[in-house]
C-alpha cells in the first residue's frame, strides 16, 4: 500500500510542478495595452472582493458544521468511547475538504484574472496565441484541483486508515462546492442578465460596451461562478467518486480489500498523469479550429488512460472486470460528450433550428430550446443507465459475489464513476478556458484592438461555450454514476449501523414517502437560485437604468462620461451572498428531515427520487442554455438576420432566460445531489437509532 500512495502523492506533485510552469509561462505573456491593463485590473479586484466576502460567511458556516461533526459523527459523543479516534478525526476530515475545495477555486480565480488580458492581446496577433494562453491558464486550474484532490484523498487515507472517516473529507469538499458555485453563479447571471436586457436589447449597444455600467460586474462573474465555483464543483465531483470507491472497497471480502483500494488509488494517479500528457499536446494544427483542438487532446487522454489502467491492471494483478467498468465509464462520459456537443454546437442543426425560430419572436426561442433541452437529456440519462446496469452485470456475477462479496457489483459502478471522472484534468481544462477567453473577447472590445482580434476572440468564446455544455454533460454524467454508488455507500454504512437494508421497495409506503420529497428537492433548490437571479438582476436592472439616466453623456459614450462599475459590482456581490446559503440549506435539513421521521429506508428513497429528478433536471437546464447561448452567437455571428434584427432580440431574451440554467441551477444540482448523498451515509448510524415510521 505504501508504494501505492508514494506513487499517488508523486503524480500529484508532477501536476503542481506543470501547473507552475504553465502559471509562470502565461505570467510571462506580453500585456502592453493599457486600458486592457486598467479593465482586468478592476475585474481582478471585483473577483477578489468578493471571493473575500464569501468565504468568510463560509469559513462561519464551516467552523458550526465542523463542531458539530465532532459532536454527532459517524456517532453522538455520548455513544462511542472512541470520540477522539473517530469524530474528531472527521471534523478534522472535513476541514481539509473545504480548505483543499477553497483553494483550487481562489488558485484558478488568480490564474484566469492573469490570462484573459493576455489572451486578448494575443489575439491581435492571430487565433493560435490566444487559444494557447487561454487554454493553458484554464489547465493551471484543472492540474491543481486534480492534483489536490488526488493528493488529499491519499494522505488523508494514509493517515487516518479508515474510509468512512474520507466522508468527512468529501462532504467538506461538497458543501463549500454547493455554496461557493450557488454564490458564484447568482452573481455572474445577475450581472449578465442585466448586461444584456438593458444593453443588447434596450439599447442596441455590443455586449462589452464600456458605456454599460454592468460590463465589468459581468466580467468579474465569469471568474468567480465559472471558473472558481467550477473548480470547487469538479474538485467534489472528484472527492466524492474516489470516496465512494473507497468506502465500497472496504466492505469487500478478505484480500480484495486492499487490493481494490490500491485500484482505486492507481487509476486515479494515472488519470491524472494522462491528463498532463494531454494538455501538454494541445495545439490548434494548420488548418484546425479551437474546438478541434480541444476534443483532440480530451480524446488524446481517453486513450492514454485506457492504455495506462490496462499496463497497470496486468503488472499488478488487478481485476480485469474492473478495469472494463472504469473504461465503459470514460467511454460514456465520451458518448455524453459527443451528444450535448450536437444538441449545443452552433455548427450543428439543433442550433440553427433555434436561431430560425428567433425570427418568429422570443416567444419560439424560448419554447424550441426549452423542447430541445429536454429532448438532450435523454442519451445522457441513457448512458448513465447503461453504465449503471453494465458495471453491476459485469461484476455481479454468483461467483464474483460469492468470492468479494455481495457490494462487489456496487464497486463497479463506483468504478465506473472514477473512470468518467479519471480525465477530469482535462475536462476542468476545457471547462476554465470558456470564461478565460469569455473575458478576452470582451477585454478586445474594451481596449480597441480592432475588428479582427474581437472576430478572433468571438470564435475562441463559441468554442469556449461549446465544449462547456459538453464539460457540463460530461460532469453531471459522472454525478449520477457517483451518486449511484453512493448510494450503496448509503447501505454500507447503514448495514454497518445495525440496520438490515438490502434494497428498497418503492411499495413500501416509507420509501415511496422519500422518493415523492427527493424529487421535489432539486425543483425547490432551483427555483430557489434562478428567484435569486431574478430578484438580483431586477435590482442591477434598476442601477444601470439610474446611472444611465443620471450620468450627462453616459449613453452617448462622452469621454468625459464614466460609469459606476463598483456599484454594479456591489449589487451583484450583496444579492447573490444573501442568497447563498438558503437553497442549499433547504436541501440539507429536508434529508435530515426525512431521516428522523422515516428513517434509512424513507432517506434511500428520497436519494432515488433525488438523483433521478436532479439528474434529468440539471441535464435540461444546463444544455437549453448552451444552446440558447450559442443561437444568440450565430444569430450575432450574420445569420438570421445578424445583430440588431428581431431574430437578434429575440435570441438575447432566450440567452437571458438560458443563463440562470446552465451557469446557476443547473451545475449547482449535480453538487445538491452529491451532498445530500453524503449527508445521508454521515447520519446513517443516527437514523437507525432515531425515527418515527421507519
């Protein structure tokens, strides 16, 4: 075992030494223009202000959860003689999880604020300089929350020898994610809703115009909802599959034990290494395109990964069934990928459709993307199923089960999980990219580099969105595999309890009682934070509508006439930490809830009625938005009429309606998902002893 965690923590060392070459290459990148300088000066500032602000509410909410980990869990102090073995070392667990999550969204926050004015400028000198400062500040990101979350889960393993105690860990990891992209994603919607409702459509006037008093709040947004809240998302994401893995791993029979945690462990590493390689080798070729290069290096990874985990599998003697489920699961998450791709590519017809349904008024764009939205969610949930179904069949065999025991099927599926989740690197890669060049283009716009660098810089941010919504498809994929095993780290746990779970019956009016809450949980969650957009938004609507009104020359664009970009900022900032912790709230104390008055078989119900409301519901929201994000750039890119037609209009407003979706409810589910998944195996031991009904 040691030598498999010396080669853990090694990989992991190998991508923070990449990640400081990449930071210092980027650092190094020429940035001359000075009203550029100016602007990302003031995003960068706006970011910070309020990455300071939240997590000191969330250091507060951390500090009460921690006691009272220490207090009740894995038991109540007053029911275990092992207090300081055990809930102090899971207090203790979930401190690392938040701080390790905090760091890698403020490291990829500081990263991304140094990269999109660069990245501008480079684009005045051609498409492939742009592209490759863009990307490489966006794999700084993806190195560091991977190598994190690899380096904790084997240190923390190490040290404290028991998986279960990893829960902590990873529901530190999930609740500061939940929060941090629920905060993130409130702000950075509030402000582009509002950009584009009084710029676009009330003005006519571009989407970065400086004389838009929401412009830099709308740029600051980018930073902290996509790009730090989205590394703290994929950094649980992460955390939570290797867990699960884990905990499941400890519940097989006699030698499979160890042997399954050191597959865990090396499939991870190795992941991680094949991501370095990609990144390494992502280059837009002669006649090639940003997407291209892109899918090529994810594909480059997919199959470094498979070559590398079967090398491994057959010179330390793991078990080939396993190293199938892992490979089935990239190669989904793949296919998932390569479906959101055609329903949110604006090369790709599903697009189009939309874009030419503009033309008939917004109320078309809204009713065509909300019909093609749902109609995206089917082959993800598809593939998802078949992960599922294939990994248990595989490894479920009478005499797998008789050998490992019964959770040996459920294994696979985690495994399944770790194996969507191996090339996460390079998914956080392409996914920090978006917001990196996002910024760019609008710093171009800003700083007066001409026609072609914002032309240049618009075909960087249309791939950007584009393999975003693939990212996106690609996370939420790995979230309804890892949920799944977590809820077999559900029974685990509550088996281990004294609880006899070996299924659930949906006739059982316990169980149909949890499903029934659970489903409702991820429409309550959202509606929740897409209310706080709007209330948010409706507030900085009213500011810019003052500013414009008020400021002599504003809306002519005098020189001498300046907006109140801090205003807008401080809005954003106010509204969205007022809003950031109710929805997640909401969602914590309904399980608990739900636990102490139907106990462990009412909380397995509810968890099904959870992933499977959340999963459809995050696939919806997150790819009708892309696509009515990129209708809005092909409308805007001459077609259909081009910028300022009633075709134009009408794809802004379906943007507008899209943003809150795919940037605020719907990541942020994926992250609901996991956390009450965890909440629900942390209480386990709790709600066996305590319950009404059940």
């Amino acid at each position: 075992m040691t030598i498999f965690y010396g080669i853990s923590i090694l990989i992991a060392a190998i991508a923070f030494l990449f990640a400081a070459y990449l930071y210092v290459w980027v650092k190094k990148q020429p940035q001359e223009n000075k009203r550029i300088t100016e602007v990302a000066l003031l995003i960068r500032q706006g970011a910070n202000t309020f990455m300071a602000r939240e997590y000191k509410i969330l250091a507060v909410f951390a500090g009460v959860i921690a006691i009272l980990i220490a207090l009740f869990l894995p038991n109540p102090i007053w029911a275990t003689e092992k207090i300081f073995e055990e809930n102090i070392a899971m207090a203790i667990a979930y401190i690392c999880g938040t701080v390790l999550s905090a760091i890698a969204g403020k490291l990829g926050l500081v990263v991304a604020s140094l990269s999109n004015g660069r990245s501008a400028e480079a684009a005045a000198k051609g498409i492939k300089p742009a592209f490759l400062i863009g990307f490489r500040g966006g794999s700084v990101m993806g190195l560091i929350v991977v190598g994190s979350a690899v380096l904790g889960i084997s240190v923390a393993l190490w040290a404290l020898q028991d998986a279960t105690l990893l829960l902590g860990f990873s529901f530190g990891a999930s609740s500061l994610a939940l929060f941090a992209k629920a905060g993130g994603g409130i702000f950075t919607k509030t402000a582009d809703v509002a950009a584009d409702l009084t710029g676009k459509v009330e003005l006519g006037i571009a989407e970065d115009d400086p004389r838009n008093p929401a412009v830099i709040a709308d740029n600051v947004g980018d930073n902290v909802g996509d790009v730090a809240g989205m590394g703290a998302d994929l950094f649980d994401s992460n955390v939570a599959a290797l867990t699960s893995a884990l905990v499941i791993a400890q519940s097989l029979f006699g030698g499979m034990v160890e042997l399954s945690t050191k597959m865990v462990l090396c499939y991870a590493a190795l992941g991680l290494l094949a991501s370095i390689i990609g990144i390494f080798t992502a280059r837009i070729t002669k006649n090639g395109t940003p997407t291209g290069a892109l899918n090529s290096s994810t594909y480059v990874t997919s199959a470094l990964f498979m070559a590398f985990t079967a090398a491994a599998t057959y010179l330390c003697d793991f078990s080939w069934h396993i190293w199938g489920c892992s490979t089935l699961g990239l190669v989904v998450g793949v296919v998932i990928g390569l479906a959101t791709d055609y329903f949110t590519d604006d090369s790709k017809p599903i697009v189009k459709k939309c874009a030419h349904a503009s033309k008939s008024g917004p109320a078309f764009t809204v009713l065509s993307g909300v019909s093609y939205g749902f109609l995206s969610a089917l082959p993800a949930m598809i593939g998802i199923a078949v992960s599922a179904l294939v990994s248990y069949k595989i490894c479920g065999t009478e005499e797998l089960i008789a050998q490992y025991g019964a959770n040996f099927p459920l294994f696979g599926i985690s495994m399944a999980a770790v194996g969507m989740l191996s090339i996460v690197a390079m998914i956080i890669s392409n996914d920090a990219y978006g917001p990196i060049v996002d910024n760019a283009r609008g710093l171009a716009e800003m700083g007066g580099l001409g026609e072609d660098a914002i032309r240049i810089a618009d075909e960087l941010d249309s791939a950007g969105n584009t393999v975003k919504a693939v990212t996106k498809g690609f996370s939420i994929g790995a979230a309804g595999l890892t949920v799944i095993s977590l809820l077999g780290t559900f029974m685990s746990e509550v088996n281990a309890a004294g609880g006899n779970l070996v299924g659930f019956d949906i006739m059982d009016p316990t169980v149909f009682f949890g499903i029934l809450i659970g489903a409702a949980i991820p429409a309550v969650f959202s509606a929740m934070l897409i209310l706080a957009v709007d209330k948010n938004a409706q507030r900085m609507v009213a500011e810019i509508h003052r500013q414009f009104d008020t400021i002599p020359g504003l809306k002519e664009g005098r020189e001498d006439a300046k907006p109140e970009y801090d205003k807008c900022i401080d809005v954003a900032t106010t509204g969205s930490l007022r809003e950031l912790i109710p929805a997640g709230l909401v969602a914590i104390l309904a399980t608990i809830a739900v636990g102490f008055i139907g106990g462990p078989a009412a909380v397995g119900g509810y968890l099904l009625g959870n992933i499977v409301s959340g999963l459809l519901l995050s696939l919806f929201m997150s790819n009708a938005g892309g696509l009515w994000d990129n209708s809005k750039k092909y409308v805007e890119a001459g077609n259909e009429g081009g910028k300022g037609s009633e075709a134009h209009k009408a794809a802004v407003i379906g943007d507008t309606v899209g943003d809150p979706f795919k940037d605020t409810a719907g990541p942020s589910i994926n992250t609901q998902i996991t956390v009450v998944s965890l909440v629900a195996s942390l209480l386990s031991a709790i709600f066996v002893q305590y319950n009404i009904f059940g």
